[in-house]
C-alpha cells in the first residue's frame, strides 16, 4: 500500500509574488513536478473560495482549507463546511455593527456583500487583500440566506 502524499500551500507570497500578485514561473513548475509525483497539492487560507478560483484553476489544484478551515474541499468535492450559524451573525450585526456603526463584509464560499455603506474603511480594508474584483454590493440581509 502506498502512502498519499499532500502538500499545503498558502496564497500570499508564497504561490503569488508578493507585489504584481502573479504566479512565478518557478512556482508553476514546483507544482507541477509535486503533481506529476501524485502528491495532492492543496491551498490553505483564510480567503473564501471564490477570491482564489483562477487561481487553482491556473495550477490545477482541486483541495484546498479555506475560511481559516471552516470550509474544506477535496478533488472539488466539499467534505466539511461550518459557517457561523445564522444567529451568532444576527448578534453581531445588530449588536455591534449596528450600535458601533461599523459596516461588515459577509462571505459565503461564491460571493461577498456588504451590511451597509460602502465607506472609506471599507474601501481601505478590502483594497489591502489586493482581490482584482470589484467592491462588494450592499445586502443587509445576505447572511440570513445565503
């Protein structure tokens, strides 16, 4: 019996460059090789899947640890998901956000949106992930569906 090889890669500055957000030729050949190899490549993140589909897409990866491990994909099938419950979200949207005027940035495994305006803090925060996709829309009600 032969052991299953997997190898867990972050995003930042570690499979993109940390400055033009580009994949490095090198990196693309150091997957491919651990592929060729049979070792599953794997991505391990914070983001939410969306915000690194070209990504894996770009070096054929088809595992990855997202939401910080709340949301967990092997060969593009999802084996485990625990997003915060719908009530914890409410608490947090009416308890704090609401009352500190801070506006919050729901995501699901596909999208984001935002609980309210689109404010300089916002703009400032998001702009840091350095994402090439636009702001997010507002939907104050976002998390009780989706």
């Amino acid at each position: 019996m032969t052991e299953t090889k997997i190898v867990f890669f972050d995003i930042d500055s570690t499979l993109y460059d940390e400055d033009k957000k580009k994949v490095p030729e090198s990196t693309r050949k150091a997957i491919t090789a651990l592929q060729k190899k049979g070792i599953i490549t794997a991505i391990a993140t914070g983001r939410a899947p969306f915000m690194f589909k070209e990504l894996r897409e770009q070096l054929g990866i088809h595992t990855f640890v997202s939401f910080n491990g709340s949301y967990v994909v092997h060969q593009n099938k999802v084996v485990y998901s625990s997003p915060l419950s719908k009530a914890a979200l409410d608490v947090l949207k009416k308890k704090q956000s609401n009352m500190k005027g801070y506006p919050l940035v729901f995501l699901n495994e596909q999208t984001m949106k935002l609980s309210g305006k689109r404010e300089q803090r916002v703009i400032e925060s998001m702009s840091t992930l350095k994402l090439n996709m636009p702001l997010p829309e507002k939907n104050e009600d976002f998390y009780k569906k989706k």
